[in-house]
C-alpha cells in the first residue's frame, strides 16, 4: 500500500514538474510576443524617462508619444523603432518564463489532489487570500528580474542612443556590454575609491540600478499577479470542476485593467532605475545612487518629475500586460489543455 502511494506521489511530482515547466515556456513564448507588440512604445518610454535631450520636447502628452514615433521611424525606419529589441527579446524570455514558473509554482491550487500538490503559499483554493497573491506575484517578480536584469540594463542602453549623440555608432548588444565594461576607469582617483567595489568586480556594473528595480518589483509584479488573481476570482468564479472557462477577451480585459493598476503602483521606481541605468552614457565618470537620482529628479521637475511618461507607459503597459496574460492562458490551454 505504501508503495503504491509513492508511486503515486512520484508520478504526481513529475506531473507537477511538467506542468510548471510548460507553463514557463507558455510565459517566456507570451512575454516575447507582448513586447513586441509594443516595442516601438518601448523605446520612445525609455527616451522620455531618461530624459534624452532629443526627446524632451515631446514628453508629457499622449500626442508627444505618437510623435516621437513619428521622428524614429522618419530617421531610422522600422530598424530605428526597434533599436535595442533583439536584447529585449534575449532578456523577456528567460524573465517572462522564470516569473511565470515561479508564480505557478506557487500559485498550483488544485482541489483534485491534495496528495500531489505541495506548493507552500496556495495549496488549495482557501488558501488562495489576496495577501498570498500579492506575496506570490512579488516573489516571481524579484526572481526573474535578479536573473536577467543585465539583459535588461543592455537592452536599455541600446535603446537610448540617438543619431544625435555623441557616438555615431549604431549601438549593437555587444558593442554595450564592451561600454558597460569600461565604464568608470578614467574616473579621478578619489571617486575610484569610493567606487572600489565596482572597479574590482566589473559584473557589478551590469546590475546599475539594481536596487530600485528590485524595489520596483515587488509592487509591480505583485500588484499585477494580485488584480489578475482577484479578477479572476469574481469574474470566473471557481466551480466544482475548477475555475470557469475564461475566453482570450476576458484575459485580454483583465489583464489590461491589472497592467494599469500595476504600472500607477510601481512607476516612480522605474523612472529612478532608467535614469540609473543610462548613467554611465550621461554621466559615465559617475555612480549614481538612490539619493543622488531622485534629488537630480526632483530639482529638474518636481513630484511630475517621477512620472514623466506615464501616459506612455500606460499606452504600453496595458496592451503589453493584457496580451502577456493572454498569450500565456492560450499557450497553458495548448500545452497543458486547461
């Protein structure tokens, strides 16, 4: 008797094993998908919260985005709209598919068997609290971003350069890491020293900014994960058989509203970690901590400083998160047929 139930067990753990790894594949094919989409959005968000001096002129509107589109796609084509996207794609699906496992992981509540399921923060739809949701989505969140944050920081750079900026040259990925590598050895000799830790382990500077999207990502990810799961929850109510069937519009409508509601909770910590990470192209002699980003944020435009393009974000925030978790219950139901 006992065997059978570890044979049981087994099989169930295996079961589970497949069923997390294949929901990470659905995530990372989803995250691929939902940023390129919104791509061109993308880069002209980076340019206006990084306060390129080409682009100053067009932030703050909901025409301004369309606009500095316009000015891309005029001096560089669709290349030039897509600047920085091949690191983006290199970067999302790796990030998509670890925060996506890593939510499911935690999030498995099945009311079938109880002896298979063994997940720590939701094992069983009671246990399935907004607290948990919340705490679940952040988790994921951190996980993916420590992971691949120095795609992300290269992705960035790319994206940031401009035809009228003090290189000529087309940023290319590894053209980035090479600038990211040999930034701050000809800074003074006083600053070195205060420094050090950077100097002496070059990975460091490929995690600029680290901190703030760390910080960014716990409101973020777990805001995001905690409105889809509370949506879902009053929207398809669970039934004897599981959660009612949602269709791709009803995905489509709630991750729209939870991508919204994410973006408000989390922005100011982006717009500090993009000024970060473009730092050592303004300021490359220069580390720029916390409290030096956000009092260069506030002498220059106050409170609306630390939301500078966020009519922009939402522009693509809320289509990108809305076919992410789209994309994502559409590739569950391929592989997994649920």
């Amino acid at each position: 008797m006992s065997s059978d139930a570890g044979a049981t067990s087994q099989r169930g753990q295996k079961q589970d094993l497949n069923k997390v790894i294949l929901s990470g594949l659905a995530g990372g094919i989803a995250g691929c998908v939902a940023k390129t989409v919104v791509a061109p959005l993308d880069r002209v968000k980076i340019l206006f919260q990084a306060s390129n001096p080409d682009f100053q002129k067009y932030a703050g509107t909901w025409s301004g985005a369309f606009r500095a589109v316009s000015e891309i796609y005029q001096g560089g084509g669709v290349r030039g709209l897509f600047q920085g996207h091949s690191a983006t794609l290199l970067r999302i699906f790796p990030y998509a598919a670890i925060k996506f496992m890593a939510y499911e992981h935690a999030h498995q509540a099945s009311a079938d068997d109880e002896l298979i399921n063994k997940d720590i923060l939701m094992p069983t739809r009671e246990k399935e609290t907004n607290l948990r949701r919340f705490t679940a989505g952040a988790i994921a969140g951190a996980l993916s971003v420590f992971c691949t944050y120095p795609l992300d920081l290269i992705r960035v750079r790319m994206a940031f350069i401009t035809k009228s900026s003090d290189t000529s040259i087309r940023p290319s990925f590894i053209r980035a890491i090479q600038q990211i590598y040999k930034e701050g050895t000809d800074m003074p000799l006083s600053q070195q020293r205060s420094r050090a830790l950077f100097l002496h382990y070059p990975i460091l500077k490929f995690y600029r900014g680290f901190s703030v999207t760390l910080v960014g990502m716990v409101p973020y990810a777990g805001v995001a994960f905690l409105s889809w799961g509370y949506l879902r929850s009053k929207l398809l109510p669970p039934s004897k058989s599981g959660h009612r069937p949602a269709t791709p519009i009803a995905d489509l409508a709630i991750g729209a509203v939870s991508g919204a509601v994410a973006q408000t909770a989390s922005y100011p910590f982006e717009v500090i970690r993009r000024k970060m990470q473009v730092g050592g192209i303004t300021q490359p002699n220069e580390w720029l901590r916390w409290n030096e980003t956000i009092r260069t944020i506030w002498q220059s435009r106050g409170w609306r400083g630390f939301f500078v393009g966020l009519s922009i974000g939402y522009l693509k925030v809320v289509p990108m998160t809305a076919v992410s978790f789209t994309v994502w219950q559409g590739g569950k139901r391929l592989f997994l047929n649920v």
